[in-house]
C-alpha cells in the first residue's frame, strides 16, 4: 500500500533518476537467523567465553551477556552521534568492561568471528526486493546508504553478490567505510556524486525515519518510509516521508 499525495508521486515518477536504498529492514530482512537453534548472536557471545577462557579468564555466561550490552550501549552513542562503529569497537568494549587484556592476535580472532560468522548463511532478502532491484537498475541509477555494526560493508557486500544484485548498484556507503552513520549528510552527498545525481532527482527508500528519511529531508532528497511504526523512535511525528509504502514492493506501482 501506498500513502502519498498524488502530487508529490507525479513529481517522483517525473524528477527521479537514482534510487538509493538502506540495506537493512528495507532490503535484508533484519528477523534473527539461526543456525542449528543457536542465533548468531549467541554464537559470538560463546565465542568470545572460549576466547577468553583460551587465556586463563574465567567468565560467566551473565559476565559475558552484560560486556555484550554494554558494547551494544557503545554503538548507540556513536549512532546518536552520526559517528561510524564496527567489531574493533565492539570488542575493544566488551574486554575493557571485563577488565580483560588480550594479545592482538586473539583480539583480531575475535574480530573477524564477530564481523563473518554470518557468512554461515545467506542473508535473506526481503519479499520482492530482488525482482525489484534488477527491474529499476533497468531504468535508474542505483545506490545503498547502509549503517553497519558488528557486520561490514565488505561482508554485506558479499552477500548483495550472493543474491546476485551486487552489480545492480552503481554506489555502495557503508558507514565503517566512511567514519559516519546515518543522517550524516556526508554519506548521501558521496552516494548522489557516485550516481551524478542531485537532491532534485535523487530518492531515498528506508525504514527508519531518524537515520533515512531525516538524512534524504535535510538535503532535499525524495523520501520514501517503509512503514514501520512500532519499531525503534519510528513512532515520532518528525521527519515525514514524502511517501509511505508497506515494502520496497510497493515502490514497483511508483517507479515502474
């Protein structure tokens, strides 16, 4: 379903030349994968008990659980201040919350785990967003504005390769790669420089409207919101989309 001014969607089909996309919620489905009953973030977290264990530090299952919170605690500052995270942060913080020392080998161990161990499957795609992709590349000039955590860019690449959309895009900003997060008005100026684009022709899909529809509004990019109301600040008032759909899906009536 699509909620929109029928005003604003004429100018969209009208104006728009490049498409840019958040990957996660918008084109990978972001549900909890498991493998073997145990979820991926289980796995790290027994990981990084053996790790540690490998070097005399003895630690429990509740120890472990809180470095990892407060690791994810790390994240949330850096993304509240539009300033890019990773493993290397991640694991830096759980370690020093533990009072542990490891040497750098074991620290990069941990690292390369935390950031492929969802190399264990193919990231799902969201329904429709594959025919979607091949369809608009067709037509448009494509590009991905995607913060990353715990997974990089060169492994979410990877599994965009993996589905067979990888050459679909003729720009890909990952936030490791680029020192900011979203709504950092850097990484949608060095997506539309990658697309030759402007703000004028330029739209934004994603679906948070505090990191993607507030980062293409600044600019004066399009905007497009996958509804999603119940998840994380979405419920806020600001930030409006120009359009709102129930999935990238929708963006097929728009578009094409």
């Amino acid at each position: 379903m699509i909620t929109a001014n029928s005003e604003i969607v004429r100018d969209i089909r009208h104006n728009v030349k490049a498409i840019t996309f958040d990957l996660w919620g918008t084109l990978f489905d972001d549900t909890p994968v498991q493998i073997q009953s145990v979820g991926f973030k289980q796995m790290r977290k027994d990981y990084f008990g053996k790790i540690v264990g490998q070097y005399g530090y003895e630690i429990d299952n509740e120890s472990v659980d809180s470095a990892y919170a407060h690791a994810r605690e790390v994240f949330d500052q850096h993304w509240k201040k539009q300033m890019a995270f990773d493993a290397k942060l991640g694991i830096n913080a759980m370690l020093a919350y533990l009072r542990i020392d490891l040497p750098i080998n074991a620290r990069n161990e941990l690292i390369i785990y935390f950031e492929e161990i969802v190399n264990e499957v193919l990231i799902r795609l969201v329904e429709g967003a594959k025919e979607l992709i091949i369809d608009l590349h067709k037509k448009y000039k494509i590009g991905l504005i995607s913060d990353t955590a715990w997974t990089p860019g060169r492994v979410l690449e990877h599994h965009l390769d993996g589905h067979g959309i990888r050459h679909c895009f003729d720009s890909l900003i990952f936030s490791d790669q680029n020192g900011y997060c979203k709504p950092a008005s850097f990484l949608f100026k060095k997506a539309m420089a990658d697309l030759n684009s402007t703000p004028e022709t330029t739209l934004h899909v994603g679906d948070l409207k505090f990191t993607d529809i507030r980062g293409a509004n600044q600019i004066g990019c399009y905007s497009a919101w996958i509804h999603r109301p119940n998840f994380l600040e979405n419920g806020e008032a600001q930030d409006e989309p120009d359009i709102t759909i129930d999935s990238v899906a929708d963006l097929r009536e728009v578009l094409l």
